[in-house]
C-alpha cells in the first residue's frame, strides 16, 4: 500500500507540472498569435498603398537574393561574375529601395523636408539604372 501511495504521489506532481508548462506554453503561443495578428490588422489599415508595394518589392528582393545565394551554396558557382553581378544587384536594389521607404513613409517630414517624395523617386529610378548598368557591365 505505501509502494501505490509513493507512485501516486510521485506521478501527481509531475502531471501537474506537464500540464502548468504546457499551459504556459500554450499562453505564450496565444500571445505570440494575438501580436502577429494586431500586427497584421494594424499593418494593412495604417500602411498607405504605396508603401505596401515598396514592402513587397522589398521581400521580393530579399527572398530574391536569399534563392541566389542558396543556389550558389548547394549547387554551383561557376560563372562567379554572375552570381556576384546579380546578388550585388538584389542587395544594391533592396538598399535603394530601403532609402526610398524611409523618404517617403508618412511622418518623415521632419527628417526629409527638403526633399520631395517626386525628387525621392526620381533619385531612386536613376540610382537603380546606375547600379543595374554596373551590374551587367560587372557580368562580361
């Protein structure tokens, strides 16, 4: 009878303490859920559409260089000028294209009031033809 009493007391804590962590690992995950879900609320109903498709163009280049990068890892990188024109190019292009969204984003007119969102743009395109000239000339 004390060998039954021991196990049951034995196993009584520790079923408590499963089921205490996993409830705070379930809070955890409700919160992590709630947050990511206010930031998505919040991201599409006070993100102007310009910015979105900056965003966008944004993970595309990220996602974009991620792929170049993995192919020349796991599979090859014989033509080395190739893979160094067009990564310096994704990354040059996110770069311009971070500048872009920090001038244009509303709220930053106290940083950037001398400069337009039209001459923001304009430096942007010439910028980005700049660099993609030097990225097919790096090419050979």
């Amino acid at each position: 009878m004390s060998k039954s009493s021991t196990a049951a007391s034995s196993s009584g804590p520790s079923v408590g303490s499963s089921n205490s962590s996993s409830s705070v690992s379930s809070n955890t995950s409700a919160q992590f859920q709630n947050s990511i879900s206010t930031l998505v609320a919040n991201y599409s109903s006070s993100t102007p559409p310009r910015l979105k498709l900056i965003d966008s163009f944004l993970l595309f280049c990220l996602l974009s260089g991620g792929l170049q990068m993995a192919y020349r890892i796991l599979v090859t990188s014989y033509p080395y000028n190739s893979f160094l024109g067009g990564f310096g190019s994704t990354v040059g292009q996110f770069v311009l294209l971070a500048g872009l969204r920090s001038q244009v984003a509303p709220g930053r007119d106290a940083e950037f009031k001398e400069v337009s969102k039209e001459r923001a743009f304009a430096d942007f395109c010439a910028a980005s033809i700049i660099l993609h000239l030097f990225a097919v000339n790096f090419l050979g």
